[in-house]
C-alpha cells in the first residue's frame, strides 16, 4: 500500500488543482489547497472533509502569504511530502509586439515568481521529508510558437523542473514537470471537450507521487488524442 502523502496544492480552486486535490484524497492522500477564492476552497474542502484537506487562501505571488499556507499546513498535517506548483495563468493579447505589457507582468509574477515561491518554501520541509516537487508546465513550453510570452514562461517552468530535479536529488528528493497539452479548463472562455480533462493531470500527479521512491518521475508529457 503506498504510504500517505501531504500534498500542498496552489490552484487548488478549479481546473487542474481542483481536480488534483479530488483525486489524491480519493486515493488516501492529505492536501493542503491554496488559491485567492476562500469560498471555492471552503467548498472543496466540505466536500473532501476537513480531516483530509485544509484551505488556506492567498495570492501565490505574494511570498509572506504562501509561506503562511506552508505554515499553517504543516501545523495541521505535521509534515510536507509533496508540493504541486500549479497557479498559472496565461493573456489575452497574444504575440509580443500586439502584447500588452501589464498583461505580461502578471503572467510573470504567477508563472515564474509564485512557481519559484513555492519551491523556495517548500524545500526545506521537503528535504525532511525527502520529498517531492512537481509543477505544471505546458506543451508551449517544449515547443516554439510564434511571439508567445506564455510559452516563454513555460519553458522557464520547464526549465527550472529540470535543473531543479538536479539539485533535489542530491538530498534524495524526486521534481517531476508535468507538461500538457491542451486542457479543457476555465482557463479558456470556450469549453473544450475534445482536449484533455483536468483529470488526466490530476491522475499524472497521482502516478508520480505513486511511484517507488527509487524511481523519480521526472517529466509527464500529455497531449490529446485528436
């Protein structure tokens, strides 16, 4: 039986993160779920159970307020096994010179600064623990597309996975970047039911933090069948 992990989620309120969290405490995992909408949190954890889940609301890209989730979820739970980086977000405008600059320094902030917020704050707990890192990159982050500054965030996620799963495996701990395809979430304005499921990356998830510690995951990549 695989042992139970505490797993810090931030994105937790919808799409991937909601599905994520859904799925590991249906496989007998704790979670600790942060993202800005404390009500979408409260319904989540009402429907996993407050012994399974907790709900701290912050904004990702403030540092002294996700090194309060990782705080308060450590004196509920005890410990850190797992950290999913998955806040993101992406424009409106598309390419660099139509692009709007604001736009950009947000996507930055939470795609970059927060990703790096949460390793920062999650690695000492998981270096007890001899955890595990993983976070949410994207297939623009392994493939060019013409003027994306969200792709290019994405390959700084999947960049930063990669030489992360470096440094964390001289402690034994496991990074696994998870990079999907095009995923049918609230992200987009229009539903898009033939791309994959949030579930397919909340199972993604699963199956890392579920394989053998001697075996790191390092990448997922996912990609609709049509």
């Amino acid at each position: 039986m695989t042992k139970q992990k505490i797993v810090l989620i931030t994105g937790a309120s919808s799409g991937i993160g909601e599905a994520t969290a859904k799925t590991l405490v249906k496989s007998g995992h704790k979670v600790i779920l942060t993202a800005r909408r404390q009500a979408k949190l409260d319904d989540l954890v009402a429907m996993l159970g407050e012994d399974n889940a907790l709900a701290v609301a912050a904004d990702a890209t403030q540092f002294d307020a996700l090194e309060k989730v990782v705080k308060t979820g450590i004196t509920k739970f005890g410990a850190l096994d797992v950290a999913f980086a998955n806040a993101g977000t992406g424009v409106s405008t598309a390419g660099t010179e139509q692009g709007d600059p604001d736009e950009w320094s947000k996507m930055i902030d939470i795609n970059i600064k927060a990703l790096l917020w949460t390793a920062k704050l999650a690695l000492p707990h998981l270096r007890e623990t001899k955890g595990h890192f993983i976070l949410t990159s994207s297939v623009a982050g392994r493939t060019s597309h013409k003027g994306s500054i969200y792709g290019a965030s994405k390959w700084f996620a999947y960049g930063f996975g990669q030489n992360l799963a470096e440094e964390m495996a001289q402690w034994g701990g496991r990074c696994t970047t998870i990079a999907p395809g095009m995923v049918n979430t609230p992200f987009f304005d229009e539903p898009k039911p033939d791309k994959l499921d949030p579930l397919d990356v909340a199972e993604a998830v699963l199956f890392a933090i579920e394989a053998q510690q001697r075996c790191n995951v390092r990448e997922i990549f996912l990609m609709p069948t049509n």
